[in-house]
C-alpha cells in the first residue's frame, strides 16, 4: 500500500517542525512526508530530507506554488506566522492563499491550525481592551479565527493551539532578574489558568488527527499540555532552575506599554485569555490531547528537556 502524503506547511518551523519529525518517527509509516519551505537550502530543511523527507519549495504569497505544494498529497497541515510581519492583510491573504490551493489540490485532509476570534466575545465597541489596526481586538486571534472561513469543512479539522512554552525561551517571556536579586515571571492573567503546550507537541497531535482520519472532518479540536496559574508555572520553574522564581501578575494595560513590538497585542492577548478562563481553557482539553498524542509533555517534563535553554538575563 503507498503512503499518503502530508503536505507540512512551516516543516522547519515550530508546528510544522513539530509535525514534520513526527511523520518521520511514525512506526508504521502509513504516512509520507513531504516539507514545505521557501528555503529547502537551510540546515533544517536539508537534515529533513536526510531523514527521508521530499523537499518543495512554496511560498504563502504565492498560490501557485501552494497548489504545486499540494498536489497528490492527502493531507496538509496548514499554519501562518504572523510574528513574521505583523500585517493582519497579509496574514488573512496568505491565510485564503493556503485554503484556496488545498481546494484547487482536492487534498482530502487539511488540519488548520488556528485561534479564537476574540471579536466574538470583546466587540470593537467594548472599551475593556483598545481596538488594534482599526478592526481587530488581538490581531493574531482574530485573523486565524476569520480565516476559518476560508477553509473547506467537509474536508478541514480546525486545530486550536496554545501558548507555547517556548515562548519562555525565544519570545522575551522568561523569569527576568528582579530588584531582590531573584526572577520574576512577568504574565497579565491575574490568578488565572493558562492552557499551555510544547511546540513538539502540537506537531504530535496533529498526527493524531490525521491518524483519526474522516472522524475528524469539520470539527474543531483544542490542544493544550497543562493548564497553570502563573504562580503554577513559577513554582515549576524554581524547581526546575534551582533558584527562587516569583510570579508577578501585572494588569494588561502595563503589559500593553511594555512598548516592544507586539506588546499591545498580546497585552490584548492576555487579556482575553484571563476574562474568558472558563470558554478559552474549556476549548482546550489535556485528556483530548494525550489521547491525540500519548508523549504529551507536562510542564516539569519540557522543563527537563529544555531549561538550560531559557535566558535568565
């Protein structure tokens, strides 16, 4: 029987990567991969194709090289970045790019790995958050969530991901050295609980979903490792580090006046997460997503892995 192949939009990147070793690791090889990229000359597309992966070349700007991306594959894995440019147009361009190309390829199974239009809940009237490039509340939600429009229901799995603990790493969001002499974990969600997850694991899950086949067909499946209160994921990483972690909840509006870029954004970000706890957690379920994935890491297991990479300056 021949392999079906995967289409895996950001094979280098953080899901897409994620994804992309996971195929690769799959013992029973039901599934082939193919990694799409705009470089296939970078170190982690070549490594890639070392492993057994086919290399295409593509760009989100470019549907004619999504529609050759896609073509024969059964699946593919969809996914944006819009820290990349910080255009909310571009992200919904490239976004309907990406749905366009998977109808034109008739792929049988594509996983958009999306967000929550926050606008749903916080209208652009409400004045508990500011309104961003004129329309949107948290740009980075609200264009994902919009964008699920564009894609294909009968043929789409609308994958909700989570904070990445990685952010902790590459995003600026680590403990930082304080005036006590200790870290302190800087978060606007007051007490609240924040689903989290590792980057690898949103690739390992979405294998799960296209393991799972046509019962995953229009439906919306929410991803997270653990849900922590900063407090939570403090007292983790004092463990983890050996050294004393405080958590220090600041309200959004201080957070937004940070001034880094993005700073509003996730303020927004934030913000939402926390005032809506109980519908955004309940969208993302632990148990849903170790069925999907049964490595799925907790907090103290990718601190195991991964704390001597977090900054602490």
């Amino acid at each position: 029987m021949s392999k079906k192949i995967i289409s895996v939009i950001g094979a280098t990147g953080a899901q897409g990567g994620g994804l992309a070793r996971a195929i690769l690791a799959e013992p029973s090889g039901q599934f082939a991969l193919r990694a799409v990229t705009r470089n296939p000359d970078r170190a982690a597309a070549r490594a890639l194709a070392a492993a057994g992966a086919e290399l295409v070349t593509a760009d989100l700007d470019d549907v004619a090289s999504l529609e050759r991306a896609f073509a024969g594959a059964h699946g593919a894995f969809c996914v944006t970045n819009y820290w990349e440019h910080l255009s909310p147009d571009k992200e919904l361009q490239q976004a309907r790019n990406l749905a366009q190309a998977c109808t034109a390829s008739a792929v049988a199974h594509v996983i958009w790995s999306t967000l929550e239009d926050t606008r749903l809940r916080v209208s652009l009237a409400d004045l508990r958050m500011p309104t961003l490039h004129g329309r949107f509340k948290v740009p980075h939600f609200d264009t994902k969530g919009e964008s699920n429009a564009f894609f294909d229901r009968t043929r789409t799995t609308f994958l909700l991901t989570a904070f990445y603990w990685e952010n902790l790493i590459y995003f600026g969001m680590g403990p930082k050295p304080n005036d006590a002499g200790t870290l302190s974990l800087v978060l606007p969600i007051a007490d609240k609980k924040l689903p989290c997850i590792a980057a690898e694991d949103i690739g390992k899950c979405a294998l799960g979903v296209f393991k799972r086949g046509a019962a995953a067909l229009g439906k919306q499946i929410g991803i997270a490792g653990e849900q922590l209160t900063g407090a939570e994921m403090a007292a983790g990483l004092a463990r983890a580090l050996e050294r004393p972690v405080t958590y220090q909840g600041v309200p959004p509006a201080v957070y937004r006046s940070f001034g880094f870029p993005g700073a509003d954004d996730l303020g927004n970000m934030f913000q939402y997460k926390a005032e809506f706890e109980r519908e955004y957690c309940g969208a993302r379920s632990v148990a849903e997503s170790r069925a999907l994935n049964p490595e799925l890491l907790t907090f103290a297991a990718w601190l195991a892995k991964y704390k001597s990479k977090i900054p602490l300056s």
